[in-house]
C-alpha cells in the first residue's frame, strides 16, 4: 500500500469517527395535545350542580327537595342561561348564567286565574304552571302546561300577564290575567367572577384543527368560540397574547397572533381589535380583564348585543349594514356582580 493511499484512509477514518460521535439533532417536542374533556359536558346537570351549591352554601337547601331527586318538569337555555322548572310540592325553578345563580321561592309563589306564577327573575326569566288540564303563556310563549321563558333582564322585574286557557289552550273562562305580584327568587348570588375559559371537546376539537394545519411557535388555550353561520371563529389565549383560527367546513386555518399584552390599566377592561387578522371586518375580539363578565354593544343605528366573553377574552360579529368603526360603537361592560365598568365608543 502506497503512503499516499495509507493517508487517505486514515483520514476517511478519522471523518467517520467523528461524524459518529457527533451527537444527533434533538427531534422538535410535538406541540403538546389539549386532552379534550371525556364526555362533551353536561350544561344542564352543570347548573342544577350549581343551583344546589348555592342552596346549601346559604343554608337553604331544606326548603327544597335533595338535588339526587330534582326532576325537570322542562328545561330553557338561550346559549346564555340555563334554566329549569323542577317538580316539587310546588314547583321550583333553578337558573343559571354566566356569573349568577337564582332558585325561585316556592313560599312566593303567585296565584293567577288558576294558575300558579313561580318565578319573575332580574336575569329575565318567567315559569309558570297552569291549572290541571289546562294551558298557561305568559309575555308572549307558547301555552302550555309548564311555561319557562325569557324575557329583558330587568333589576326590579314587573308582574307579567299570564294569559290561562283550558285543555285546548288559551282563550278559556281565565283569559288574560295580570299576576297581583312578582315572584322574586329566594337566592340569587353571583358564584363566579370570572367566565371560565371554554375547554369543551367542541373548543379543544376547533384548536386540535387549526393546529393541525400550521403548528404555531406558542402555546395557544382555547378562550372562547364564535358560531358564524356555519363557520366557527375560535379566540385562544396564550402567555401575555392573544390570536385566533377560523374553521369552516372541510377547511381550517392556522392560529395567527393578534396581539402580545393584555388591556392596561386604563378605563376599558378590553382591547378591541377591528377585524384581526384572518377574520372579516364584520368580526371584533381582543383581550380582556378578568373581571369583564359583559359586554354589551350598542351601534348607531341602536341595535345592542352582546359579545361572547371567557378566559379573558372577547368576541363578536357586528350585525349586518353595522360599520365596523369602533368609535362609532358604544360599549357597556359590566363585572359578574353586573357593576358597571366602563361605558364609551369601543377604541
């Protein structure tokens, strides 16, 4: 063997070696799954959990039957407020919202042509039952045996008019009948500030699509989701930020950054991001304090509603022919105990 070949296959040697103990490139940690809850999660057991806690926490759980045996006579919820009417010597009502619990008062019950009015509610809620055999609607419901319905919350509720009708519904000897009095509820409390961030399997199943696309370079949760006609607007929040997706039937897009930094320490307990990126101009979000429980939108025209809140964020879809100029909107924002926060223009 000739030196010269000798050398080159020390140094080929020499290479291998090396290459070998180099060590290899750590494989990127794969974004960490969100484990979806086991089962989608019961809203309406939820509040009758929550109406129960209240009870008992103000020590009034004896006036009512053992939560184990609460049987809804019908069920209400307007994605807001989860209601129910619950059979019991007298009828009794559990309503839930975002930040409040009310149990009617099965003592304050009220008698009206026949039939009996359970409950007349700050969050709006009206239940009645009517006379055996008969029917009972009250502002405006269908008639029927159990009537749960909702109306403008209002602070001092008025009493409604129960229109009372026979087996073939209203319109029998009772007619229109105007209750003597409220039914105020015997427990209405705030058991949450704060709107819990949404972490349902539909919320964790949006994130898992719009990660699947384009794996973002941060941690994202989910805080609240935004049904627009068919297609799903997903705000998350991340470490001092948030962004969002946008996921539509057969398609889904990635998380994009809106904003680092939440609201500072000024009047608005909110930022609000016109049309942040990947979404429409007809769609609002941002950040929010975690003391923002409500916000209600108001625009020139005088159409209000009422924007989605939850893990300290926020989102909306302005009505349609509304002009997405924040200062033309007025905003009212509201804590869980229904104090005023702020009110003016938007941004």
């Amino acid at each position: 063997m000739s030196p010269a070949l000798a050398a080159g296959i020390a140094i080929a040697t020499v290479v291998v070696a090396v290459l070998l103990a180099r060590p290899a490139e750590p494989t990127p940690a794969p974004y960490p799954p969100l484990p979806p809850d086991p089962t989608p999660p019961d809203r309406a057991a939820l509040s009758l959990d929550r109406c129960a806690a209240a009870l008992r926490l103000a020590d009034l759980d004896e006036g009512y039957p053992d939560r184990a045996g609460w049987e809804p006579l019908t069920r209400f919820t307007d994605g807001e407020v989860v209601a129910a009417v619950l059979a019991g010597p007298v009828p009794f009502v559990c309503a839930t919202g975002p930040t409040t619990v009310e149990v009617s008062d099965p003592g304050a019950a009220v008698a009206a042509g026949g039939a009996l009015l359970l409950l007349t509610a700050p969050s709006g809620v009206v239940a009645a039952v009517a006379p055996a055999g008969g029917t009972v609607a009250v502002d405006g419901s269908a008639p029927a045996d159990v009537v749960l319905h909702r109306g403008p919350p209002a602070a001092d509720p008025a009493p409604p008019v129960l229109v009372v009708g026979g087996p073939d519904g209203p319109g029998g000897e009772a007619g229109p009948v105007a209750a003597a009095r409220p039914a105020p509820p015997a427990l209405r409390v705030v058991d949450r500030r704060e709107i819990p961030a949404d972490r349902s399997a539909e919320a964790v199943g949006l994130l898992q699509r719009c990660v699947g696309v384009a794996e973002p370079d941060r941690f994202w949760v989910p805080a609240v989701a935004l049904d627009m006609d068919g297609t799903a607007l997903l705000v998350v929040v991340g470490a001092a930020s948030v962004g969002g997706c946008v996921v539509a039937p057969g398609r889904a897009e990635p998380v994009r950054l809106w904003r680092i930094g939440g609201p500072t320490d000024g009047p608005r307990p909110f930022v609000w991001l016109t049309a942040p990126p990947g979404v429409g101009p007809d769609v609002a979000a941002g950040p929010a304090q975690p003391r923002l429980a409500r916000l209600e939108v108001t625009a020139p025209t005088g159409q209000t509603w009422t924007a989605a809140v939850g893990g300290r964020a926020f989102a909306t879809r302005l009505p349609p022919g509304v002009a997405p100029d924040p200062a033309a909107l007025t905003v009212r924002a509201f804590d869980a105990a229904g104090t005023l926060l702020y009110a003016g223009p938007a941004a």
